[in-house]
C-alpha cells in the first residue's frame, strides 16, 4: 500500500485480515482515488467526496464495496478497481465474488431518534449514494445503449444543462456606472445647473449571449444517437428564444419551431413528422451549402456557435464539404464538431469528409453520452 499503512487488527491468531479494521484516514482515501486515476479511470472530485462519505457510513469490513459503489462509473472498469484495490489496500475481502453490495444506513443520531420510524418503516434521511451512483452511470453510458426508459430519464437530466454560451459586444449603447463618456447626456442634464456639467454620465456597449446553432445528423449511420441528441437541441433550445436547431440526411431541414413545444415527446413527433430523410443517406456538404445560402450569409450564423453532431461519413464529394466548412468558419465564432465514433479511444478521423472538415474545426470532441455533453457545456464558455 502507498502512503502511511492503515492499521490492521487480528480476526484469529492464524491469519490476519488485510482489509484495515480501524476507519482508513481521508487523506489514504484520497490517495486512493489518485491511484485508480493513474489507472485510467476518471474519477471525479465529486466521486471522491461520496467515496469518504461512504466509508464514513460503513464499517471497515466493507471498504471494497464503498469504493465499488461510488468510484466505479463503467462495469468495465471493475478489474482496473479491483487490481488498484489489492495493490493498495493488500487483498480483495474474502468471497467477494458471490457476495452483494452491502445496504448503506443513515448512522446519524437524527435518523435514529426520528419520529414514527416504526420497525417496518424506512428510516428518513436515507443517504442517496446508491441513486447518486445510477445517476453517474447513466451519465456515462453511450447514447447507442441507452433503452427507451432511459432515454426519458436523459431528457429529464439535460434539462439542467445550462449551455455556457459566451457574450458578445453589440453596437448599440447603454448607461453604465462607468466607461465612456456619455456626453449627449451630460449636456442634457447640464441644462439643469445653468450649462455647468456637474451630474456626469457614461456609457458602455451592450452585450448578449451569442447565438448557439445545432445542426444535427439523422441519417442511418446516426440511427443509434439521433433521438437522443434531438432531445439535447429540445433541452437546449428552451434556454434562448434566438438560438436553431437543424437536422439533415440528404438535404437540410429547420426544425427551430418544433422542438420550441414544451413537451418534448411531442416535440420529437414533430420533428419526426417534418424529416423525410430520416435514417437515409448522409450528404454533409450538400446541407452545410443549402444552409449558408438560405440562412447563414442572412445574418444566422454570423458571430455564431456552430454544433454540427455528425460522424463525418459522407457520401458526396468530401471537396464540397471542405469548401462550405471553410465558409462556415469564417462567419461563426466558433465552430464545434460532435462526432459520437469518438468514444473509441481508438477512433481516428481517417474517413473522406472528417479529414475534409476537421482543418475548418476549433473544438472536436464526441457527444456520445450525457457526461459528454456537460463537458461541451463548460467548454464553450471557453471560446
């Protein structure tokens, strides 16, 4: 084990278990979670904190299962755990392949002194670590293995999603405690004090959140990520009566004004009912062309945040979409690509349109998960 060892306390004078007896410090847990961090498992500041409440909650008996329950975010990192558990802590606990997961108590005085908690009657304040740990899993589950009930729960969850979207200066002015010289003003209210300028007043120039533009691909390569992804332009497009939401396949379809409905089942059978290419061919060029003539060079996409989620299987001529990438970047502020192939850390762009729009790119990144779409959210008040 790394660090100052925990101590350790005979069961019998045969053996001696290895699993620490007596509560393990905040700072080895910690040390811990660095280590299964090193591992390649991402484990945040938020699961660390849960992991030590936790612990807190459970007897030393159970360490392993308090670190299994709130550190691990994907079933395949469960042997990464397990080997990062027996080089820090010493062994796995005995037999725990056949057992289960140990309920976690509310060990609180309030809880135990409460109320009309009778025999047959759960306790209030019951600790919200195992809901917490199925929240996080379903944040970092792929969108292609999500069922249609867990599809609504992510409707639900990007409703919170609060699209970081960064300001832009307009020409247009407005009163401010300071900046410039609002000389119109002073001279007006001079004309109070006999023309002496005493009461003094500035200006500033006004600024709002820059247009955010989705275009989303629902052709059949998309299949697995479409719905899920509609549902992000629906959650997102509530926050701004300004921002777009676009879909294409073959050709480009505005669907702004259905995803505006406040249900979003019955905004998705709008949007449905719109497409009529829906899990057809995927012609990225052709719709980027359709959308800079009819829409973009009008004023859309000027200064914009540009989301295109697509996984760059073209199948017109790549030169076309390098072309209408490279006029789109010159209107946008910024123009982000979502390609949900990504999740493979294997994955690298080597089909004709990606290598044809990644040049004209500022920000690359998957999209294939909600944890995904949360980190896009704080990136883009980075650009």
């Amino acid at each position: 084990m790394s660090g100052q060892t925990p101590d350790v306390s005979s069961g019998s004078d045969d053996s001696e278990d290895p699993i620490p007896l007596s509560p393990v410090p905040e700072a080895e847990l910690v040390a811990f979670a660095r280590e299964l961090r090193l591992e390649g498992m991402k484990v945040g500041p938020g699961r660390v904190i849960e992991f030590c409440r936790a612990t807190s909650a459970l007897s030393p008996y159970d360490l392993y299962w308090a670190g299994r329950v709130t550190l691990i975010g994907r079933g395949d990192d469960i042997p990464t755990y397990d080997r990062a558990f027996v080089r820090f802590f010493g062994a796995l606990p005995e037999g725990q392949d056949e057992s289960d997961p140990p309920v976690l108590e509310q060990q609180t005085q309030e809880s135990e002194d409460a109320p009309g908690a009778d025999d047959g009657e759960e306790a209030e304040g019951e600790p919200e670590l195992v809901l917490a740990s199925e929240i996080e899993l379903l944040k970092d589950k792929s969108f292609s293995r999500c069922s249609d009930e867990e599809l609504d729960q992510l409707a639900e969850l990007m409703r919170k999603i609060r699209m970081a979207v960064p300001h832009r200066r307009m020409r247009r002015r407005e009163s401010a405690k300071k900046g410039r010289p609002d000389l119109r003003r002073t001279i007006r209210r001079s004309f109070r004090t006999g023309g002496e300028p005493i009461e003094r007043h500035w200006q500033r120039r006004r600024t709002r959140r820059r247009r955010l533009i989705l275009i989303l691909d629902v052709s059949g390569s998309m299949g697995a990520f479409s719905r899920a992804l509609l549902v992000f332009a629906h959650a997102a497009l509530r926050a701004d009566p300004r921002w777009e939401a676009f879909c294409f396949g073959t050709r480009l379809t505005r669907l702004t004004q259905s995803l505006k409905t406040s249900d979003p089942d019955s905004a998705l059978d709008l949007a449905s009912a719109e497409v009529f290419d829906w899990d057809g061919g995927t012609r990225i060029g052709e719709s980027l062309k359709v959308f800079l003539d009819d829409y973009g060079h009008g004023g859309m996409a000027r200064g914009s945040i540009i989301v295109i989620c697509s996984d760059g299987l073209e199948i017109g001529a790549p030169e076309l979409l390098g072309e209408q990438m490279a006029r789109l970047s010159r209107l946008s502020h910024r123009t982000i690509w979502l390609n949900p192939l990504k999740e493979d850390p294997a994955y690298e762009p080597l089909a004709r349109g990606m290598r044809a729009a990644l040049p004209h790119i500022d920000l690359f990144a998957s999209g294939h998960n909600l944890a995904s779409l949360e980190t896009l959210s704080d990136d883009l008040a980075t650009l």
